[in-house]
C-alpha cells in the first residue's frame, strides 16, 4: 500500500506544477476559444494516469520523484528532490534531523508513516467512491417515475434543473412543468454536452479526484474542470445563434440555474456553474478566427512538451577531479568525461557521496540505483566487462565489509565457492517500481562471514557476496540493499 502511495504522491507533485500552469493560462487566455481549458484539462488528466514519461531538455518539471522509497525505507537520513537546489538545502536538514531514525529502531518513521499514509489514502478512496456511488443511486431514485418525451429526453416531476445521467446510455432529464421555449434551448445545450462526451468526462474527472483525493491542487483543478465544461457547451450550442436566440438561451439559463451549487459526482447539470459568467459569454460570443483557433492548439502542443515531459537526469553528480589518474584498470572520471568502454574500473563515488547511479546503467538495458548515505554505502567502483555483465564493488560501513553487486543478462553470475548452513538461509521480498514481487535469497556460512543474496528479475539474474571480517554481525543489510535494488528496478 504503501509503494502505491509514493508512486501517487510523485505523480501528483509533478502533475501540480501543470496545474498551476493550466490555472495561469486560464487567466492569459480568457479570450480563446473556451474548448482550450478542457483540451489542458485532458494534458493535466495524462500526467496522472499515464505510467511513464519521456524525459526532455524541455521540461519544466522540476522533478519527476520528488520522494524516492528506496531512500524512505533505507537511507538513515531521509531526505527529498524537489528538482529546485534552494528548497532542497533548507527542506533537507529539516527532514533529515526530523525523520532519522533513533538508534535500535528497525524502520525509518518516514517509511512508518508512508504505511499509515497509505492507509489513510485507501480509507479516503473508500469514502470518496462511497460518496459518488450514494449519490448515483439518489439520483437514479429521483427520476425512477420519469416518463419518455422523445428519444432520449424524460420529463419528471422531482426534477429541479435539467441533467444528464448515465454513461454508457445517458439520458436528458427535464422538468414536467418547463415551458417548450425554454425546452428548445436547455436540449440543445444538453445534446451538446453528449456530442462533446462530458457525461464520460466528468465522471472520469471525478475517479481522478478520487485517487488523488490528498492534493489540494486536484480539488481546485477539478472544480475549474466542472465550470470549464459548461463554458465550452454553451459556447458549442450557441455557436449558430443569432443575438435573440442567445438572449434566449441565457434566459433558459437563468430560469433553471442552481444558485450556490456545485454538483461534485452529480451528473452534467445545465444550471450549475457561474451563471453570471456564462451569461456574459453567451451574450459577447463571437466566433472564433482561424488564427485563434491555431494558436490554441500551439498552446496545448507546447504544454504537453512541457509538463508532460521529465527532466532529463545528469549522469554523475559528484566532486570531480581536476586531472585524470590512472593506475592500472582505475580511472577516476573528470568533468565532461564519457562513460569508460567495457571492463574498466571506474570509481563511481567516494565515502560521503550519494550520486544518481540510474544514468550509468542505461546501456545495460535497465535502471539500477544503490540505496545509500554518508554513512551506509561507500567507495563505490562500478565495472562493466561487457554488455551483459556488470559489477560494483563497494563498502557497507554497517558491516565494516567489502561487497560485490553482480548483474548479468541471460546467463547467471559467477559466484564464490562458499559452503552455506541451509539452517540459516531466509528468504526476503521485495517490490519493484512495475510492481513485481522479487523474492530474495539469502545464505551464509556456519560461522556467518560470508553472506551470499541472489535474486531474479525478468532476463536479470543478480547476487551480492559480502565477506565479513567479524562474526555475530547482523547480515541484515545484505538483503536490505539487495531490496533498496530491487525497489528501483523497472
């Protein structure tokens, strides 16, 4: 539940810096053509359901996973990208200091509090999909005694404003007691809404609302999409009108509007929203120009390359040396430096560096980063003999022990002759970022200096061997780093 809940949270802190986009231009483009905020609606709708993204020179995301799980269940000072240095040097103390854990605890309190988060997120789904579906069933209650008019327009009694209702098979819905000039208009915008298929988009609207109910970004984007949607219908139906027949139309609207209320899950009413607004656009409607209509449509282009798009990732951010040492295979990289060709020995970081380690793997043909902090994982040298093979060796300070991650493409990984007690082998679990259960095996020897983990992952078949030089140690973080891996493999 909880790996879910990141995953929501990420998207939703990157989806918010397009909707304070959307809000910003809502206000630019007042003139535009009003099917433009719905067509930005449906970019900020991608951004939230769509399970992955390019990354591009041209995005104005600060950063795509502002909180990194691997770093929420492993790292001993918990910390966040928010993709913008400032904030990160006064955020970052603050949580570090706050969220470490105390010595002996077996959990960080940030990964303690993303389960309940995660819980709590799932209780408001459940209140929210309770919510609509009540609401459904009241509305289903009213209008059980409508009777047929024509087609698929129904006249009841308990109807106060007309609306539409159902998705697959939706249906108008008036009042008995309406006048046939006020009908002629209140259908027409009615069937424009179904010829625009907002009685599917904004009960989908809705479901997005639902899921990312703990944003209070999605609450406001949701109610502009509501009021959005009227305004681009009635400029649908007048769109063929003459000054009488708007003057017409906005007397229906005032006849039938609903002062005060906002139908949340109800369905597509015709005198909800900002009457006075709506009145003033019917009344000044012109149509728009060819040129207006283009820019529009450059406008959501460009968004979309914009804010539906990642940044792209740097591929080493550490201290860089000034000049190039060799000794042997070792190679220290300088700035500007390319990755080394295949079976050379790259120091990738020293004690107290944490780099990003997903952008030296990609030729490999998957991401891979090593859970890490000043304090756990250190010396890090990375070797790739050739395009199937990889290694990194490095230092776990909690054990005081030198280990080597292996990593090979369609084949298994040459491993230490060790004799292992099977009374002491464990099996750990894990998630990866596509949700896939990983198990992990865990084995070491009688006397409990040499641990061996090994997993696989799709066409990946991976180990980590440990020699420790003390015994009684706890192995634990063996198959706690080989976790902090999985948990970032996609």
């Amino acid at each position: 539940m909880d790996t879910i809940f990141w995953e929501l949270l990420n998207r939703s802190i990157a989806a918010g810096w397009l909707i304070l986009a959307v809000m910003a231009l809502r206000l630019l483009l007042r003139k535009a053509p009003k099917w433009l905020p719905c067509a930005l609606w449906a970019i900020v709708a991608i951004r939230l359901i769509c399970p992955f993204s390019l990354e591009s020179a041209f995005s104005l995301i600060p950063s795509a996973e502002t909180v990194n799980p691997a770093v929420v269940r492993y790292v001993e000072l918990p910390s966040v990208d928010s993709g913008i240095p400032a904030v990160n040097e006064v955020l970052n103390p603050v949580v570090g200091e706050a969220l470490a854990p105390a010595p002996g605890d077996s959990a960080n309190p940030l990964y303690i509090g993303g389960l309940v988060a995660g819980i709590v997120w799932a209780f408001g789904l459940t209140v929210m999909s309770g919510y609509a579906f009540i609401s459904c069933l009241r509305m289903r209650a009213r209008v059980r005694e409508a009777a047929l008019l024509r087609e698929n327009i129904w006249v009841c009694d308990s109807v106060g404003s007309p609306f539409i209702l159902g998705i697959v098979r939706p249906r108008i819905y008036l009042s008995s007691g309406m006048e046939a000039e006020q009908q002629r208009y209140v259908i027409a915008h009615e069937r424009a809404h179904l010829k625009r298929r907002d009685h599917f988009w904004k009960p989908f609207g809705y479901v997005l609302l639902a899921v990312y109910w703990f944003h209070p970004l999605m609450w406001a984007a949701y109610l502009m999409f509501c009021r959005d949607i009227e305004f681009a219908c009635d400029e649908k139906a007048v769109r063929d009108m003459d000054l009488d027949g708007r003057k017409a139309y906005c007397r229906a609207l005032l006849a039938c509007s609903m002062p005060g209320k906002m139908m949340v899950s109800y369905p597509l009413a015709f005198g909800e929203g900002r009457i006075k607004e709506r009145v003033k656009n019917v009344l000044h409607y012109r149509k728009p120009a060819l040129w207006a209509a283009m820019a529009a449509v450059c406008v959501c282009v460009v968004t979309a390359v914009c804010f539906l798009t990642d940044p792209e990732r740097n591929v080493v951010d550490v201290p860089m040396e000034e000049e190039t040492a060799n000794d042997g295979d070792w190679q220290i990289m300088t700035e500007g430096e390319t990755l080394p060709a295949f079976g050379e020995l790259v120091s990738i970081s020293r004690a107290g560096d944490s780099p990003d380690l997903q952008a030296m793997f990609r030729d490999f043909g998957i991401m891979i980063q090593l859970p890490g902090n000043n304090n756990w994982i250190q010396d890090r040298e990375y070797r790739q003999p050739d395009e199937d093979h990889m290694e990194i060796c490095y230092h776990d300070a909690v054990l005081d022990a030198d280990c080597k991650l292996l990593a090979v493409r369609g084949g298994a990984p040459e491993l230490p002759d060790i004799v292992c007690d099977a009374s002491l082998e464990e099996t750990w679990e894990g998630a990866a970022v596509s949700g896939q259960m990983v198990y992990v095996r865990v084995q070491c020897s009688a006397d409990g200096k040499e641990v061996l983990a090994t997993w696989e992952y799709e066409e990946y078949q991976f180990a980590i061997y440990a020699e420790i030089p003390l015994e009684g140690m706890d192995i634990g973080a063996v198959p706690k780093t080989a976790l902090g891996v999985i948990s970032n493999l996609e």
